[in-house]
C-alpha cells in the first residue's frame, strides 16, 4: 500500500479547479479518469473535508484508482501535484536523469517518469536555462556515455514514460531472434553433401551403359521449429505482457526475415493466461499491430485479473500441446511465476510442458532484482523444469533471448537458483 505524503495543504485551495488539473494529469499519465470520476472527486472531497491529509489522499485514491496497477501512478502524481516543497526537483530528476548537481543522484521509481511526463507536458527542457552565466564555462564530458537508444535497452518497461515506451514498442517491431535450424533424418540431393546415394548413382549409370560418371551424394535435411510463447497477463505482469506481445507481433509478422531466411521459425503460436487460456495466434496475425492487439485484449477477457498458472497450463497440456509442439517446438514462458494454487498440480504442468518441448526458457521480470530468491512456492515449483531462467524486463532481456537458442547448454540463472534452493531447504531441516 502506498504511503500518504506528508505534505502542507494550501489554506485557501481552489477546490474544484485543483482537482480538474490533478484529473487531468492523471488521465496523462494513463489513468481512465472521465468527467464523472471528477464530481464524484470534488463531492466526495466537499463531504469528507479538506483538513487531514490522510483522508484526502484516500478520498482521491478511491474516485480516481480502480485498478492495483495503478496506485503507483497516482502516488506519484499525488506527491508531484498537491503542493510538494521540491516539486520542481522532483520533475527535473524524473524527466531528466542525466543532470548533475541539481539533487542526489537516484533512479526513477516506478511510474514516477509517467507522473512527471503528465505535469510537465514536455515543457521542462524549454523552461531550462539555456545560456551560462557570465564568465562560467560549462564542459559536458561524453566519455563512456551511452546512446538514447542504448539505454532505451537496458530500462525496466516499468519505469518507461509514455514516449519511451512508443519508442520501445518501435524497437520490439525491428527484433529477430535468430534460430539453427534443425537437421531431420531425410536426405536432399546435395553435391557437396557428404552421403554418396548409390541408388541415385546406379540410376544415372543405367543411362550410360553401365558406366558411373560421377557419384550422386546427398546431404541431411533441415528444418525450422515451431516458436510456442506463453504470456502472463495477470495484474502484476501487465506492463510487460503488453511489451512481449508487441515483440510476439513482430515475430509473427517478419515476412522479410522470413524470404531472407534469417531467424525464420515453421509457425510462431502466441498464447496468454491468467486465469484462463487463451490462443491469440489468430489476431496477432494481422500486420497493423494496434488492430491486432485490440483485438488480441477483447479476445483475452482475463486481463489484469488473476492468476491460476498451473490450471492453464494443464489446459494447454491437454487441450494445444499435440497441435504447436511437434516436432521440437521451442516454448517461452513469460511469467512471474506468483501462483496462489497447489505447488503440486503446478510442478507436474511444468514437467509435462518441458518433455514435450524441445527447450523451455522462462522469463521472469522479478530476476531483475539483485537480491532475487526463489522464495514463492510458485516458482519453487516451476524453476527445476525449466532448460533456462532469465529475466524479462527490458529490451535487451528479449535481445538475449537470441543466444539463448543458439546455445542450448545456456541455463541463466537456474543453477544458482537451484543451489539457494537447495541450500535453504538443507538449512529449514537442521533446524
């Protein structure tokens, strides 16, 4: 639960127009807030009062917050808007973290860029100084500093403001991940191949009396695997479900690296669950991505809902398994790996799940933390059937995903985690 800020309320506030400003920002920043969500706000104020600053702040937060994924986002707005002594600091920090000397230096907090973004109106840099004073020389040094794009790569898709995350969503479309192909038990008639066909050979030498005049060889044929993707969409994984169906779109819709043959794939199947499954390969065909991810989110009635992993992945087991996992099908899981269910059902899903793929490589945006344990029951359960465990939070964790598949021997992070596990539960039965 967010705290309350500990802010000075104005004296004499302008109580209606604060609040349509405030709702505003908030609609900015992302919020569904409508005119009827405001006199809602301004009633509910006017029956509540004006003078605890605890009461305001959950009077607000009850008008304008309707979803969990959204109270960081009204924090932080709350904190920017309603009379914050470092107001402008507090901007200045999120929308331009590249500024030295203004305030301790400190990463964004999650939806803090959004909230500066919404207030702001992209007017910050304009407002800034834009000459030196007389006699102060300014020197930037841009030694080891990294591009825009860069470092677009390496931040969480949580911390991302709007613009950002328009700029992501473009980057997502350009990714390929390149994949061997996999070589089969037929034969294609090769003359380099390293496999002389005698019966090819005999053939042509009926044709000219007997006489061989070259040997026919053959070499193994190849072939692509299937790409099965499974998304979480439950409330703490919305952020970055919508990010890896953006990067799945383009994955399904890479015609050109198709026709060149660069990190083709036979079929790429894209599936979401949350409390239930759902097979969304049908919409996420369609190459305008926000018709196809409209689509995708009307089809998917389970979004930011819950979560129930080990039942959809028993529905997918039983019901899509034998259809997109033959002949080797590679399967990314994109979870958190949060489960409220029996751990049991659940390990025996994921073990099902990974002897009928060929390589099953989970995702987890929670490993983006230093100090990650696999403490949930959840991920306890899923972690030792997995063939690799990596984050999922950036656009450089997808980028990695391409020498992931080119190295099967790649485990990420399981087998440190496998032995914190190991050692924990050697710990819990000394004691």
């Amino acid at each position: 639960m967010a705290e309350v800020p500990t802010l000075s309320l104005p004296e004499n506030p302008k109580l209606v127009a604060n609040i349509t400003h405030f709702a505003r920002a908030l609609r900015k920043a992302g919020l569904n807030v409508g005119t009827g969500r405001v006199m809602d706000a301004v009633k509910a104020v006017t029956a509540v009062g004006f003078t605890s600053r605890r009461d305001f702040y959950w009077t607000l937060h009850a008008c304008f917050v309707s979803r969990p994924e959204e109270r960081a986002v009204f924090a932080q707005v709350f904190r920017l808007y309603w009379r914050d002594p470092r107001f402008l600091e507090h901007m200045m920090a999120a929308m331009l973290p590249a500024i030295r000397g203004v305030q301790e230096e400190r990463s964004a907090k999650p939806a803090e860029k959004r909230a500066a973004e919404a207030l702001l109106q992209g007017q910050l840099p304009d407002d800034l100084p834009q000459d030196a004073p007389e006699g102060e020389e300014i020197k930037i040094d841009a030694t080891m500093t990294l591009s825009a794009e860069e470092r677009l790569k390496t931040l969480d898709f949580e911390q991302m403001s709007t613009d950002e995350i328009a700029k992501a969503k473009r980057m997502l479309a350009r990714l390929t991940l390149p994949i061997k192909p996999l070589k089969t038990r037929r034969h294609l008639p090769s003359p380099q191949g390293a496999r002389a066909d005698w019966r090819r050979t005999m053939r042509g030498a009926c044709r000219t009396g007997g006489e061989i005049h070259r040997i026919a060889r053959t070499r193994r044929a190849e072939r692509f695997p299937n790409l099965v993707v499974l998304c979480d969409i439950s409330g703490s994984m919305s952020q970055y479900s919508r990010m890896v169906l953006h990067f799945l779109h383009a994955l399904i819709n890479a015609r050109e690296a198709h026709r060149r043959g660069r990190g083709r794939w036979a079929q790429v199947h894209g599936f979401t669950f949350g409390t239930r499954l759902t097979n969304l390969t049908r919409h996420l065909r369609q190459r305008d991505v926000d018709a196809a991810l409209a689509a995708a989110g009307a089809e998917a009635q389970d979004w930011q809902g819950g979560t129930r992993i080990g039942a959809c992945l028993h529905a997918f087991n039983r019901d899509w398994s034998r259809r997109v996992m033959g002949q080797g099908a590679v399967v990314v899981l994109v979870s958190d790996g949060l489960d409220r269910e029996y751990p049991v059902d659940l390990a025996r899903e994921m073990q099902r799940l990974q002897r009928s793929a060929k390589r099953l490589i989970w995702l987890n945006p929670l490993l983006r933390w230093d100090g990650f344990a696999p403490r949930a029951q959840g991920i306890q359960a899923m972690l030792p059937h997995v063939d690799s465990f990596r984050a999922g939070h950036n656009i450089a964790s997808l980028e990695d995903l391409a020498s992931v598949l080119s190295r099967p021997e790649d485990t990420g992070e399981k087998a440190r985690l496998m032995a914190l596990m190991q050692s924990t539960e050697a710990q819990e039965f000394l004691s």
